[in-house]
C-alpha cells in the first residue's frame, strides 16, 4: 500500500513509481467524468475529440482539468453545505 495515497502501487509520489492515481475509484463515474469534460472544454473553446487528443497544448490540456477540478469542488461545497 502506497503511504502517500493509500492505495496499492509501488512508489509515492515524486520518486518516479506509479501510485496507481489514473485509475477511477469509482468506475461507473468514468462517463460522467468524460462529459464534464467534453463540456468543459466546448465551454474554455478547445476542441477536443473522441480518442486522440495530442495535439492539445500542455496550456489548453491543463485549463480543462483545472475547470473540471473548480466544478467538482463547487458540487461538493454545495452538497456540504446542503444546498
């Protein structure tokens, strides 16, 4: 088990090993993860695809993933405090 995120894996974090973090914890979340961010990224402008998407900037990449992740902490604030 992985000290750092306590997960099975074989390293913990900056060593280089894999921690196993890619895997959804939650698997049948996996589609609902990809239409955020679908959404997400037809809502900053940057088209993305089904399948390949290496031609995206680290710029263009990075900025869906930090929506994606400023849209689920706004869900989990709303659900805590029970609106």
């Amino acid at each position: 088990m992985d000290g750092l995120t306590g997960r099975m894996g074989t390293g913990g974090g900056t060593t280089g090993g894999s921690t196993g973090t890619n895997r959804t914890l939650y698997p049948e979340a996996r589609q609902a993860l990809d239409r955020m961010k679908f959404e997400v990224a037809s809502q900053i402008g940057v088209n993305l695809k089904d399948g390949y998407n290496g031609d995206l900037t680290a710029r263009e990449a990075g900025s869906i993933g930090g929506f994606m992740v400023k849209r689920m902490i706004e869900q989990v604030e709303r659900q805590m405090s029970g609106k």
